[in-house]
C-alpha cells in the first residue's frame, strides 16, 4: 500500500500553509470587509500625529474575518508609518482562546513583552501586570495591544484597566497606547468593571457573517496562493461557500473543507472536485462530533443519547424538550452509574449541544404554549459513531435498539 504522494509533478497544493487558521494574508480579498477594516484604521488614525488612538472592540461570529482583518490592518500601518519620520509604532498581539484567564492572559503579554525572560506559574498578578507596564514603556512611541478573543477570557478586569486606561495610570502615564480586542460574545462586557466598560467598548466594529458570495470570493482568493493553478474546479468552491454558509457563513470553516478537500485530492486524481469536498465534510462532521462529545460529562452524552433514541428508535424527526426530559429520565433509570438530573438541567444540557453547534432549536408558540424542537446539525452517523466510541458506553445504558446501532 502507498502511503504518501511523492511525485512533487501531481501535488495540488503550491502553498497549503496559506489555507491554515493562523495564517495571515498580505491583503483580504476584494472588498469583503473593506467598510471594517475602515473603521479600524480611522480609530487608528491618531497615531501617526502622535495622539492617542481609540481603544476598539471588534465583534463577530467565528469565522467572520475578524483576527485577519485586524493583523493585516495592523501591519499596514506598521509599513506605513516607516516611512514617516520621528513616528514610531509597535503592536502585540495575543490570543485569548489559549488561556481562561486574566492571569494568564497577562503572563502570556509580559513573556510577548520579555522575550529574554520567562514569566513562569509562581509571579503574583501585580508582578504581572508591572512587567506588562515596563515592557510596554519600553517601546518607542506608540503601542497597540491586540487580544484575540477576548470573550473567552475570566477575571480580565486588571489587565484591561492597565491597558485602556493609560491616560490617568500611573504606570503607564503619557504612553500613547491603544487596545483592539476581537470578541465573538458582546455581552461579555456586562462582567466587567463600570471603568473597563467604559473604555473597551466605546468603539465598536461589527463583521456580519460572511454572505455565499463573499465565501466564494474569499475561497477563490486563497485558491490562488494555496493550490496549483487548475486544481480545482469552480464547482468545488462554491460547494465549499454553500456548506460554510450553513455553518453561518464560517470562512475558517470553508478553508479547512478546501484543505482537506486538497489532501483527498493529492491521494487520488490530483484534482479537487464536488466529490472531495463532499468527502471532506463528511471527515470533518466525524471529527468535529466526536471531539465535542468526547469532552462532554456522563449525564451530558445520556442527554445526547435520548435524543438519539427519540430520533433513530422513536422515530421522532424534531424532538421537543418535554419528549426528551422524559426519555433522558427512562434512560438514567437504566443506568445505575449517575443520578438523574433536574428537568432543567436537561434543557440546559440541550443548549450546550445547541451552542456547541450539534443541534438547532427552534422556538414555537401557540394558544396552547411554547415549546422548542430540536433537530441534528450533522448526520446520524456521526453522533452514533461519537457514542460508539464513547468509553463509558454501558455507564450511559442506551436502549437495545440504538446499542444495535453503535456497537
């Protein structure tokens, strides 16, 4: 059996570097967000004539071009202001979704900020914050901080009253500095001091979620750099946008199905068809099921799993949450290993599946009440293939019928 493709003349990749999450383009494509990346620059603007920028909170679902627009933003000011004599500038970015909290948050700024140093477990918060402090008066001129989804971050209070409050902080008095943060959850503000509030939110970029079309034009942007010219069929892109579009217009979405798409490719005809994206979506959906249930607690896969049953043994298309408190109750009866849950607990569990993205709910109303249905994102086999996989099986106690399914 031939594991890898070694003829270097059949490859469809040219770049596959270019289609990865952290990969920052010279330039977005087209005019997909040329009125955000606007905002952003005007709220920059002050910069170059030496006064203080505006502090920005850019806000979008995932997907949406967020973090790329803000880097490639950043760098054109960073080339332009070269140029310009006695300006100088710097900018810092750092990731949210890596850490859970301001502590660490901020020990990965000070480390960013220290390169010769390292802010190991141990450093007290106000150690911290002052190396933050330090090393950002050490930079000449001024100073951009760039936090990538801020939202995802406990207990930030400190690191952002540092940071946006220069103006009236001793520690970093008169320093010309400014805050982007990029964030997929606005309400987060509502956890915040009235005297962060007051600072990171002023300013507001909003990106929408990316419509077909621009996915189209995204995708056949990055064609160009990532794959050899006439690999891929204009079919397989669209394709591509049309499936990242019921994602919710999910771009990073898109470019994993056009990567994975590429490397069914390379495997086979060396050509990347509606068939490869198609099987692409399929390997991702496996994927993308069984890692979010695999992080799920005990009570939270028998919730999924009496959904399931409803759905593959009950023959219910779109189960309601009443249908589903009671078939999760019959299952935990089953199941000797954990105590069953509140009714509400069910329906808080119902909407982690739904904000992880495996179910979609829809609210109803009538003369006679309200209720919510839920019906599967993915395709049965994929959350039966999460269960099958699932270590703790028998814990669960699934009935007969759909242990038929999974074993």
């Amino acid at each position: 059996m031939k594991l890898f493709n070694t003829d270097t003349e059949t490859q469809v990749f040219r770049n596959r570097d270019s289609l990865q999450d952290d990969y920052v383009p010279d330039e977005l494509a087209g005019d997909t967000r040329d009125d955000e990346m606007q905002q952003l620059a005007t709220a920059l603007q002050p910069i170059i004539t030496g006064d203080q920028p505006d502090n920005v909170l850019v806000r979008g679902p995932n997907g949406s071009g967020k973090t790329a627009a803000v880097r490639v933003v950043l760098n054109i000011l960073d080339y332009e202001i070269e140029s310009i004599e006695g300006v100088n500038f710097s900018y810092v970015i750092v990731n949210g979704s890596q850490h859970n909290t301001g502590y660490q948050l901020t020990r990965d700024l000070a480390n960013k900020l220290h390169p010769d140093t390292d802010f190991r477990q141990g450093h007290s918060y106000s150690a911290l914050l002052n190396a933050v402090a330090e090393g950002i008066k050490d930079l000449d001129g001024a100073v951009v901080v760039a936090i990538d989804e801020l939202s995802d971050i406990d207990d930030v209070d400190k690191l952002l009253y540092l940071l946006t409050r220069s103006s009236s902080n001793d520690a970093l008095a008169g320093k010309q500095m400014g805050v982007v943060a990029t964030t997929t959850d606005a309400s987060f503000k509502n956890e915040l001091s009235p005297h962060v509030k007051s600072t990171i939110g002023k300013r507001t970029v909003k990106f929408d979620a990316y419509t077909s079309n621009q996915l189209r034009e995204v995708l056949n942007h990055r064609v160009e750099k990532a794959f050899a010219e006439g690999s891929v069929d204009e079919s397989a892109i669209s394709l591509c946008a049309a499936l990242a579009t019921q994602q919710g217009g999910d771009a990073r979405f898109a470019l994993d199905l056009l990567k994975y798409g590429g490397d069914i490719a390379n495997r086979g005809d060396g050509r990347v068809t509606e068939t490869e994206i198609n099987q692409a979506n399929d390997m991702w959906a496996r994927e993308h099921v069984d890692s979010i249930v695999s992080d799920f607690s005990l009570k939270e896969r028998q919730v999924l799993c009496a959904y399931m049953e409803l759905r593959e043994v009950a023959d219910v298309t779109s189960p309601r949450t009443a249908q589903i408190v009671r078939r999760y109750q019959t299952l935990a009866g089953r199941s000797k290993s954990a105590e069953v849950v509140s009714d509400r607990t069910v329906a808080r569990y119902l909407q982690s599946l739904v904000d992880e993205g495996l179910l979609r709910s829809t609210l109803h109303q009538d003369k006679e009440g309200t209720w919510r249905e839920y019906e599967p994102a993915f395709d049965s086999i994929h959350y039966l293939d999460a269960l099958r996989s699932d270590v703790d099986r028998d814990k669960i106690a699934p009935h007969e019928d759909l242990v038929s399914m999974i074993k």
